[in-house]
C-alpha cells in the first residue's frame, strides 16, 4: 500500500487548480508540479475545437515552466521602480526570455491569447500568492512588495 500524508485545505485548493477534470489525481498533480516542473493551471473553457493550434495540455517540457517567468517578472518590476503597467512588464519579459520560448509557447490557445504571455499571467498570480507582488495594485499594474524587491535583487 502506498504512503498516505495528510494535507491542508490550502495545499488542496492548490492541487485542485492544478488537476484536470476527470484525469488527474492528486498523485498526477504533485508530479507535474514537483518532478515534471509543470506548474499550469489547465483551462476551463472546455475541450478545445477541432484543428485548434492548442490541442490541450502541453506536454512536459515542450513549454517554458512558470517557474522560468518568476526572476524576469521580479527583475523587470525592479528596473521599473518597483511597479509597472501589466501589459509592459509583459512584453518586456516576452523580451528577456524571446530565445528560450519554444514554438508551442508562442503558439495561441483557445482563448486567442499566446501561450507564453498567458503564463506570464498566471506566474504573477504565483508571485501575489507567495507574496512578492502586491495583492491590492490598481487594475493593469503589477507591484513588488518588499519581499519581492529583495528576491528580484537576489535573482539580479
């Protein structure tokens, strides 16, 4: 029989957001995440339409991990005073990171939008979980609280 561990209602809420309906387990989630490096939030819109450029979840190591946005969000807010425009800071960190994204990355998903820049979106999200961005920011601006002004001078 396999080792059972007990969680908190925050670690499963955070599994959840991370499981896809009707396929993942709480096994196949922690996988992903923690030996597979893949922190996705898979979309809700429902199944994708046929000859769409985005045929669901993108394979482990076929994208960038979110984890790879985190020090190009934080050192690009740094550069910026501490905050800037969303829509800037995104287009700067498409900038930094333009030789790593791969092809599916740049690819657009359902919504219309691009993989990459999509990410970027919910990496920030991560960061306002675990501090380093400001939760209370006016709409379309992201801020380093000072948390995440000393990890983006640690990761500089």
């Amino acid at each position: 029989m396999a080792p059972q561990i007990d969680i908190d209602d925050d670690v499963f809420r955070a599994i959840q957001e991370r499981a896809e309906p009707l396929i993942d387990d709480a096994n196949s989630v922690l996988r992903r995440v923690l030996i597979d490096g893949d922190e996705s939030v898979p979309s809700r819109a429902g199944p994708t339409r046929p000859g769409s450029p985005q045929a669901g979840r993108a394979a482990p190591g076929s994208i960038l991990s979110e984890r790879e946005y985190e020090a190009p969000i934080l050192l690009e807010l740094l550069l910026r005073g501490g905050s800037g425009q969303a829509s800037q800071v995104t287009d700067a960190v498409g900038e930094r990171l333009a030789e790593q994204l791969t092809a599916l990355d740049r690819q657009p998903l359902d919504s219309g939008e691009i993989r990459w820049r999509n990410r970027a979106q919910f990496t920030r999200l991560t960061l306002r979980k675990r501090g380093l961005l400001r939760n209370d920011s006016p709409r379309g601006v992201w801020e380093l609280t000072a948390a995440g002004r000393k990890a983006a001078e640690d990761a500089g």
